[in-house]
C-alpha cells in the first residue's frame, strides 16, 4: 500500500504515545440520523475553543493523522471538492468531521463500508447500527474507536471532543458504558425530509465508492429499518442517560434560531463559557449567509411509506402528516 510507510511511521512515533492518551473528559455525542441536520450543529460546537473533534482531516488520514499533520495537510487542501455533494456544505479539512469515517479505515467493523459494500444493506445496517457484534468483534469496534478518539484528544490537548456520527444513535448504552459520564445532544427532523433526503445521499454516494452491484429497493427497505430499528433504541436507552446530560433538539428549531438552540444546549448541560463561544459561533453564522439547503417534495408514496414505517417518530416529537405536493 502506498500509505504503509506512514502507517510504519505513526505507530514508531506515537503508538506508544496514543495508547497512554487519556480520555479524561467524557465526550459530548451528537446523536441523530443521518440528514438530521448533525453536521450543522457540529460545526457550530466545533467553534468553541473548550472542545475537540475529529477533524475532516484526521477522517480521511486515521492511520498516519498525527505524522502527517501540517504539510500532507497542505496537499489534501488543495485537491478536495470545496463542497460535499449532497448538500453543498463546505468542506474543510480543519472543520469537525464524522468519527465513524476515521473509523472505517481502521477497521472493517463500520457502517461507512455499506457505502463501498452495497449488495447486502440490511446485514451491515443491522450490525453496526445495533452493534450486533461477537465478542471478539466488539472488542476490536472499541479498541479502534478509542484509538480514534485518542488521537483527536492528543491532538487537541486534551480537551472534551464533540462527536458526531449517524451511527452512534442506535449505540446509546455502549457510549454510556465506555463514557458513564458523556453528555448527549439529539437532533430530531422531519421524518418526511429525512426519507427523501437520505435516499438523495445513497443515491450520490454509492456510485461513487461501491465495488459490488446495488439494488435500490433492497437499499431502500434497509434504510426504512434502519431508521425505525435505531431511533426505537435511542428511545429506549435514553433513560439512562443521567439527568442534565441529555437534551433533545428539532432541527427545525436549530435553523431559525441557531444561537438559542446552542444557548439551551450549553445551559441544559452545563457546559462552560457560553458567553466566550456565543461570539465565535455567530461569527461562524456571518459566513453562511446565501446558503440555501435542498429542498424536496413530498409526494403521496413518501407519505404512505413513512407513516407506515417512521409513524411512531412522526408522533413522538410532534411533526404533522403533510399533504402530498409539499414542499420543504
């Protein structure tokens, strides 16, 4: 592999280094999924200068991040799309990144690889989204998962690192376990969007990376479960979660008033510094001005199939049935 060398390179200079790496301050997780709008409020706490994250580079250099920070940093820059292509987000490599993509190139053990893997979705969707794992298995999932966060804590000094990744909704007892005393933001939209706009971001992704054949009514079965399946685990799990660690947020809250929306988030889990974070993040919010988000139709067959199947969420965090034609 062309990468060996800087995989030999890392575990020389700081194998030893990671492994003794403390995770001293329990992480905040950022729980929703996928197209949620998680990625939104990431990049909003990454702005607070008490917390650390994945960065986008770490996620596409995990096994060789720390030797290769600076100038192969400088390379990747200048190569990269200046926007994600299913919703024209900026990409920037010093920006938070998802966890489960420094992940996958640690381990097969992450649910990334249905992107690469596509012929069997439910199998992977039900593995990693439920963590139905053997022993031997689970204990390799949290070793690499560790190392990653290691690296990121390492990398920023030891601060609390915000994380954020869709597959950690359906995870909620084991986070708990490894972190006891983890802080949770759930983010919640409209089920109706959700469908639509998950389905865009397999439908722009997989040609992209996959190296078997796809069935799309087998991808779109896989995603109706997978919703239902994980979003009835947080459900569940979420009352263990000690109280003042949790807070539940609808995107669409976030979206009108983004700077009260992380005010109750930093008051509900106090966190610190508030004030400090308030100017960095509405500074941060100056820049995304002229953004403009996809929007989508909801016809009839959308309808139907998500009240059969994501019904349960439509009513437990207060969305209404819209009327076939609507637009979001």
């Amino acid at each position: 592999m062309a990468t060996a060398p800087l995989r030999a390179a890392e575990r020389l200079r700081y194998g030893r280094v990671v492994a003794r790496t403390a995770i001293d301050r329990a992480p905040v997780f950022i729980q929703g999924f996928a197209r949620s709008g998680t990625t939104h409020l990431h990049n909003l706490l990454g702005h607070d200068p008490d917390l650390g994250y994945v960065s986008t580079f770490q996620a596409f250099a995990s096994p060789f991040f720390l030797i290769s920070r600076g100038w192969l940093e400088r390379v990747v820059a200048g190569r990269l799309p200046a926007q994600r292509p299913m919703d024209d987000m900026a990409v920037v490599l010093d920006l938070p990144q998802e966890e489960e993509l420094a992940l996958a190139a640690l381990t097969p053990l992450s649910a990334v690889h249905l992107l690469t893997f596509p012929s069997r979705p439910r199998r992977i969707t039900e593995r990693m989204g439920a963590m139905r794992l053997s022993k031997a298995e689970l204990a390799e999932w949290e070793r690499c998962f560790l190392e990653v966060l290691r690296k990121a804590t390492l990398a920023f000094g030891g601060r609390r690192l915000v994380l954020k990744t869709a597959a950690n909704l359906g995870r909620t007892s084991l986070l708990l376990r490894l972190f006891p005393g983890a802080k949770f933001v759930f983010v919640v939209r409209n089920p109706y969007i959700v469908f639509l706009s998950a389905m865009k971001l397999f439908q722009m992704m997989v040609p992209l990376f996959q190296l078997q054949p796809v069935d799309w009514d087998e991808m779109r079965a896989a995603l109706l479960a997978n919703y239902a399946d994980v979003t009835r685990r947080y459900m569940r799990d979420r009352a263990a979660i000690p109280e003042g660690n949790l807070v539940e947020l609808r995107f669409e809250d976030i979206e009108a008033d983004a700077l009260g929306s992380l005010e109750r988030v930093y008051s509900e889990l106090g966190l610190p510094n508030w004030e400090r974070t308030r100017t960095r993040v509405a500074d941060y919010l100056e820049t995304l001005h002229g953004y403009r988000k996809n929007r989508y139709r909801i016809d009839g067959s959308t309808i139907d199939l998500v009240d059969r199947n994501w019904g349960f969420a439509v009513e437990e965090w207060g969305y209404q049935r819209p009327g076939a034609g609507a637009a979001e």
